[in-house]
C-alpha cells in the first residue's frame, strides 16, 4: 500500500536524521539518569522501599525523558519549514503523524532499553518475571505515550510556549498510562507476569493505544492547518 | 491576508509572473494555487481535476520552489532528495537523483550533509527537490531573492528549460526585468484583488513600471 | 455580525429565577435540611459538592461539544461558548476540590483519600487547565483550532482516567469511600435543589461570559477595521 509506504519513509527520514547526531537520544538518556539520581538523594530508599518504588521511579524517567524527545520531533521539520514540503507533496496527512509516531516510539524504546539497566544496577534492583511481558508492557506503555505525545508535540510546536506548554497538556491526559504501566511492571517485577491484575492492565493498554491512536489521527489534519 | 475574485485561466505551458507590492497576497495566492492552503469558496482546478479534492494526485504533479528550502539539515543532498523522490513516487532514483544533482551542479556533493551547504548551494538543491518528480506545474516565490550569482544562472537555465518543454510555471516576484525576460503573461496584485492581466510581449522595463505605479496607485 | 453593538447575555427574568431558586437552596441546605446525624452539620457541604461536581463535568461536555461543532462549522460562536464554559467549569472543579477535601477530613479525618470520583475531578482541573493555557498560548487562527482538538482529546480522555484510578483503587484500597450519608427524604429534595441552583447558576453565568467575549470580540474587529481605514 502506497500509503503504508510513505509512513515508513518519514519514519526511515525521521531514523536517520536523528542517527546521523543522536543529539535526543543522547539528551533524553541523559536526563533519564539524572533523574535517577536525583530520586535517589531525594528518597533515599532503604532496600524494602526501593522494591516498591522502583517501578514507578523507572517510568518517571522515562516519561521526563520521553517528553524531552516530543519536544524536538516536530522542532526539526519547522527548521527550513520542511513541513511546508510535506504537506505540498502528494502524502496523506497523517502519514506524517503515523510517521512520527512510529520514528518517536522507536527512539524511547531505546532509550528505555539502555537506561533499565543502568537503574537496575544502581538501585541494586532483583529482577525477576517474565521478559515477553516486560517487553509486551513497555510497548504498549512507549507507544500509548508516544501516540498522543506526537499528536500533541505537533500541537505544541505552534505556539508561543512550545517546550513548556508540552508537558502540561500531555501529562493530564496520560495519567491512564502511568497507572497501567507502573502497575503492569510493579506485578511482573513481583513474579506475577501473568496474572490476572497485569493482563487487566493490559488490556487498559490496548484499548488507551487504540483510542489515543484514532482519535489524533481523525483530528491530526486540524493541526497542520497553515 | 485575503485574496478574493480571482479568475484566471492558464493555458499549458504559459508562464506567469505575478507582481505587486508587499502585502498584496502574492504568497496566499501561491499557496492557494499550490495547494498548500484551500480557497474559501471557488476552485483550483490543473487540467480539469480539482486540486484539493483529488490533492494527492494533483500535487504529484506540481513543484514548488519558496525562500524556505524545505530541506533537512542533518540529511544529505542525496538523502534529501531520495527521500521527496519517494514522497513523489519518483521511480528509478538511482539514476534520477545524480541526473538532478549534476543539473544544479551538486553532482560532488552528493553525500554532504546539507548543514555544511553554503547557502547558493541549499538553494541549488532546493531546487533540484522542486523539480526532482519533473512536474507539470512549478510554482515559485521570490525565487531568485538572495540567491548568488551560480545560483541565479542555475535557476534561470533550469526555468528556461522548462519553457522549452511546455511546462507551466507561477512566479512570484519583486524583480522587474526576470519578469520580463523570462515569462509570457503578468498578473499585477494589490491588496488582494487582481488589478492587471496582461501578456508581456509589447513590454519593456519601463512601460512594465509605469503599468505597474499606475495600477497600484490608481487602486487606492 | 452588524456593525452595532446590542445588549445581550441573560435576561433579567432568568437573573431573577436564578436568585429565586439559589435562595431557596440556600435556605434549604442551611434550615430546612436536617443535621445528619454522624457528621453533623458540616455535611451541608456535601450540596454545595455535588452541585458543584455535576455542573464541573457537564461544562466540559458542553465545551467537548462545542468543540466538535467549530471543528465542522468554523463559527465563532461555537468557540466563544467552548471559552466560557471551559472558565465556569475551572471554577466549579476548584470548588469541588476544596470542598472534598473540607468535607473528607471532617468525616473521615484524611483530607485526601485518593477517592476515584474525586481524583478524577482533580485530573480535569488539569486538562481544564492545559486548555485554558492551550489557548493563551496558541496565536491567532490556531487559538480556536487547537483548543477544540485539546477539547475533544481531553473528554475522550476523562472516562478512562476514571476507570483506571477505580481499578488501580481496588488494588490499593485505602479508605472506605462509601457516601455512607442516611438520606432522609429532606435531604434528597435539598440536594435536588441545590443541582438545580447550580445548574441555573452554570448557564446564567455562561450566558454572561458569552456576552462579554463576543461583545469584547466586537470591540476588537470594529477597533482593527478603524485602524485599517485610517491607515495605520
């Protein structure tokens, strides 16, 4: 499918660009891992403690991380005004925003999936669980936050406030995936990788990725308005 | 910035300048045309198919050349260029792509990022990506502003060529004597009404001015 | 819109059946309602909640639906009502968040109980909020247009954060947060009154902000045409 083509191209663009400098990824790595740190001086977390914060603390960093690296997605394509190209050339819309989204995901996963780790270590963390539902919930939970965060980013970008107005108007909406995605890791973490509780929010997942990926995509072409 | 009641019917192959001081909506018209921006009521129409409803496949075959070169920056020339071949479903890029960096004269550069371009050659390549899917239609605007004397020549070959191949092209412009030199037909716009309409064979420089002071002034 | 400038907002008559109806709720949660009789009266606070509480969502449907219109119809008036009742609804959720938490420590001696009703309420402060600034942020044609997107995003958003702090609730249960209130039948018609009052008090204070943006509107349009004319 010719549409489907064109998604993957302003994504291979959208790889390759950013590969070329990795100048967000190595930012947003960066500032997961402060904000490690600075959770670590801030709570202290005795070993019981950690065990339980430990979840959520990860998907801070991530998400903190994460809206670092929205923030840049659509600053690259106001540079010389590319979006203008895009939009002049014979390509749906919400290629673009498909595009974005796929390129945007990819970018968190690995960033996510070089700070884990890092985080384990530091916070001398016992891993245990299923790593299929690990990484099952890491890309629903990356994909959920990258959907409306891109759509969101394009939103953004438009305005006065740019980089601060991001933040504000995605964390609201969000909320559903912080609960489900520190939930899901805190009971696989637990060694309960498939219970009943994370199968619930998996399914919370699927159903937040589904919505939050056809709303914004019925509504992206609003945005581009020029 | 408005831009109402305009008529006007191209034959293939004309060229057009459009005119008019800052403000006129020279730009919202281009983007009108180019189909960038949709018109409020009325259409835009390319050989009897409607521009923004039948958008993708009209505007594969149009090409647009702005002072934003609509270029990434951390790409290369090459990968600029493979990456709008494939947005405009241009086929065989492997030839296609050297063939349009050698007429812009960026054959060496190909695999330079475009960050270390100076600016004559963003704009060489700027247009090389216009005109990369060979359009049917080439709209510009305030193409040869800033543009060095490399580029300048580059451009007005590649504008020349296209007349010879019966290519319509919509330019704007400030610059009197490209207007004269280079199209058939002049459009004079002010405050957003088509004030002239008129072919530029019986002109020269300054019957062209003194057309354009009195249509500006006598539209007060 | 003609160039004059009328009068316009809430008539007079409904400014009176407001006053009416708000006195009587007033009378009838202060006097005529009985004093429960495990919380005593501070439980009074539980009308003015729930007045508040009802109207704080159905603001934001309304600016949900006025939101969908402007995206189809690109009338400013549809906008000009989705600004309005996005400011009312700002108010009524932070009444509802004050009054919660007021009422929550008086009966159960925590001020807050991460309640899913009441947390929710707390998230659609912050989407209310994130539209507002949406819209001081965006300039001029995406002002309306980026709003209404967030608008719509932000009301397809609120039933799954219910859902999800019920159930992420029923995993960490921390206070019973049963309205374990014996209604008498004095208080089920308070209460009734008081949602109307609200209710009332919702569309007359809309009706005013509609007024004063599109007579402020006016004002703005009438002022840049003089501009344009004198030349400036």
């Amino acid at each position: 499918m010719p549409f489907l083509k064109k998604v993957w191209y302003i994504t291979w663009k959208d790889i390759r660009s950013e590969f070329r400098t990795k100048e967000t990824m190595t930012s947003m790595l960066i500032f997961a891992l402060l904000v490690l740190v600075i959770f670590s001086f801030a709570f202290n977390p005795t070993p019981t403690e950690t065990k339980r914060i430990f979840p959520g603390i990860i998907w801070v960093g991530f998400f903190f991380a994460g809206v670092l690296g929205l923030n840049r997605s659509f600053a690259r394509e106001r540079e010389n005004d590319c979006l203008a190209g895009l939009m002049l050339a014979p390509v749906d819309r919400s290629a673009i925003y498909f595009g974005k989204v796929l390129g945007n995901s990819l970018f968190m996963l690995v960033v996510e999936l070089v700070t884990l780790p890092v985080f384990i270590v530091f916070f001398d963390y016992s891993v245990r669980g299923s790593l299929v539902a690990l990484g099952l919930i890491f890309l629903l939970g990356t994909f959920g936050f990258v959907a409306v965060g891109t759509f969101l980013s394009a939103l953004a970008t438009n305005t006065r406030t740019s980089e601060i107005l991001l933040p504000i108007i995605l964390f609201p909406i969000i909320i559903p995936v912080v609960i489900a995605v520190v939930q899901a890791t805190a009971s696989i973490f637990a060694g309960a990788s498939w219970s009943a509780a994370t199968l619930l929010w998996v399914k919370v997942l699927v159903a937040y990725d589904v919505i939050f990926l056809v709303v914004p995509f019925l509504l992206f072409e609003y945005l581009l308005e020029v | 910035m408005i831009v109402e009641k305009i008529d006007l019917n191209l034959d293939q192959g004309t060229f057009l300048t459009i005119l008019g001081p800052n403000g006129a909506g020279k730009t919202t018209l281009l983007k009108i045309l180019s189909g960038l921006v949709p018109p409020t009521s009325g259409v835009v129409e390319f050989n009897g198919r409607n521009l923004h409803e039948d958008s993708i496949q009209v505007r594969s075959r149009i090409g647009v050349i702005s002072h934003r070169p609509f270029l990434y920056e951390s790409l290369s020339a090459w990968e600029n260029l493979y990456f709008y071949g494939r947005m405009y479903d241009v086929g065989d890029l492997d030839r296609r792509i050297p063939e349009i960096l050698g007429q812009v004269g960026l054959e060496l550069f190909a695999r330079e990022p475009v960050g270390n371009f100076s600016r004559g050659m963003v704009q060489r390549l700027s247009i090389a990506r216009a005109i990369i899917h060979d359009p049917e239609a080439l709209f510009l605007d305030e193409p040869f502003t800033g543009l060095d004397q490399q580029a300048t020549e580059i451009l007005s070959s590649v504008l020349g060529r296209f007349k010879t191949r019966s290519r319509t092209v919509v330019m704007v412009t400030h610059n009197f004597e490209q207007a004269l030199a280079l199209s058939d037909l002049v459009m004079i716009l002010n405050r957003g009404r088509m004030v002239y309409l008129g072919p530029v064979q019986e002109l020269d420089l300054t019957l062209l001015k003194e057309l354009y002071r009195r249509a500006v002034e006598g539209d007060r | 819109m003609t160039g004059s400038i009328r009068p316009v907002g809430p008539s007079r008559f409904w400014g009176w059946v407001l006053f009416v109806v708000m006195v009587a709720a007033l009378y009838m949660i202060f006097i005529y309602a009985p004093t429960e009789r495990q919380m005593g009266d501070i439980q009074r606070l539980f009308y003015f909640h729930v007045g508040a509480a009802w109207n704080a969502f159905f603001a934001f449907f309304v600016v949900f639906i006025m939101s969908l219109l402007y995206l189809k119809t690109r009338s400013t008036r549809w906008d000009v009502i989705a600004l309005s009742s996005a400011e009312i609804g700002v108010i009524f959720t932070t009444i509802v968040l004050v009054t919660g938490p007021i009422w929550g420590k008086a009966y159960w001696g925590h001020w807050w109980t991460w309640d899913p009703r009441l947390t929710t309420t707390l998230i659609l402060w912050f989407i209310y909020v994130a539209y507002l600034v949406i819209r001081s942020s965006a300039e001029g044609e995406n002002r309306a247009r980026f709003a209404a997107v967030f608008g719509i995003i932000g009301f397809v958003d609120v039933p799954i954060v219910f859902l999800s702090i019920h159930w992420w609730r029923t995993i960490h249960p921390k206070v019973i947060d049963a309205t374990g209130i014996n209604m008498e039948p004095e208080m089920v018609i308070t209460l009734l009154v008081s949602v109307a009052a609200f209710t009332l008090l919702y569309f007359y204070l809309l009706s005013q902000r509609v007024a004063i943006e599109t007579t402020g509107r006016e004002v703005s349009r009438l002022r840049d045409r003089l501009r344009t004319r004198a030349g400036l």
